[in-house]
C-alpha cells in the first residue's frame, strides 16, 4: 500500500506501516523495497498477530511519523522516457534505488508536507521515497506514548507556576 496519513490540518506527517482491510495486510511500499535492500529492517515490522474484525474493518500498525530532514524536492528526478531511451547519464542510475511515479501537479498525487512552502505541494513519489529513507537510517519517529504524553503535559504546565517565584516580577508577566 501508499496510504499515507493527513492529519486534521491536512498536512502528512506520518503514514502506517502495514495496513489493510479485513484480512489483507499489506507493507507500505517502502517497507517492502527496504525488506528487499535489508531483511534486517523488514524483521523490525513484521506481522503481529491481529484480532479477527469484520470482513470490510480497517486494519493499521506500526504507525510512524516521516522525518522530513531531506526536504522531498532535493530527491534526483529523471524522466522515465529518458531512462527508457537511453538518454539518462547512466552515473545517476549506478547503484541507486529507483522509485517510479508520476510528480506532475496536474495528475494529483500532491500533499502537504512539513517542509513544504506555500502553495507548493509534493508528489506522493517523493513523499515515499522519503519513507524508504528513513526506513534504510533507522529514522521514523515512534509516536509517544499516552502516558508519558500526559506526564510531559503535567510537568510542563507545572513548571512554569513553580518557577514564578524565582524569577524578576517583570519575566513573569
């Protein structure tokens, strides 16, 4: 699958690293590509044992946020009409994974991503190649726990009101 997630302010930040509905339950791409590159990573998200749910119920694990340290756009892009007739420098080809995908706008594979600037979205192709990225480094993000969740919220709500009184009237306000 390619499914990535958008969040409620549209932009994509994460995406699921299997998912599926009823019985199926599929890798996202990037997870199958770097099982091929690296069984080791592939081992790290293997199938987990799931409860039986509906015939049509939504399955998802392994939810991971995208780190966008290599901004989408810095990915080297190559037509496929030049690489199927030769014309590619075979030096950007040598060595490297190739992911195939469409980066036109007017074919609306285009989202939101952090590192996006206005008005300048990016093609879900680079978006993945991103995951694949991060995958390969060991770099996707875990979300945090719901308890350490709170317990940061709680620490840091208490801490300013503590330290009010150490600190000049005038820092306060």
């Amino acid at each position: 699958h390619v499914e990535l997630r958008m969040d409620d302010d549209g932009v994509v930040r994460s995406t699921w690293l299997r998912a599926g509905v009823g019985e199926a339950w599929w890798p996202h791409v990037a997870l199958a590509m770097a099982a091929d590159l690296d069984p080791a990573v592939a081992e790290q998200y293997r199938q987990e044992q799931r409860q039986r749910r509906g015939m049509l119920a939504r399955v998802t694990s392994f939810h991971r946020y995208i780190p966008f340290d290599v901004a989408p756009g810095d990915y080297t892009r190559i037509s496929a009409a030049d690489v199927m007739a030769g014309r590619a420098p075979p030096v950007l080809l040598a060595g490297r994974t190739i992911l195939v995908g469409a980066t036109a706008a007017e074919l609306g594979d285009r989202m939101t991503v952090p590192v996006s600037e206005a008005r300048d979205d990016v093609a879900g192709i680079e978006v993945n190649a991103a995951v694949l990225d991060a995958l390969l480094a060991d770099r996707l993000v875990t979300p945090m726990s719901h308890e350490a969740d709170f317990t940061l919220t709680v620490v840091l709500a208490l801490l300013v009101p503590l330290l009010l009184p150490l600190v000049p009237p005038r820092w306060g306000l």
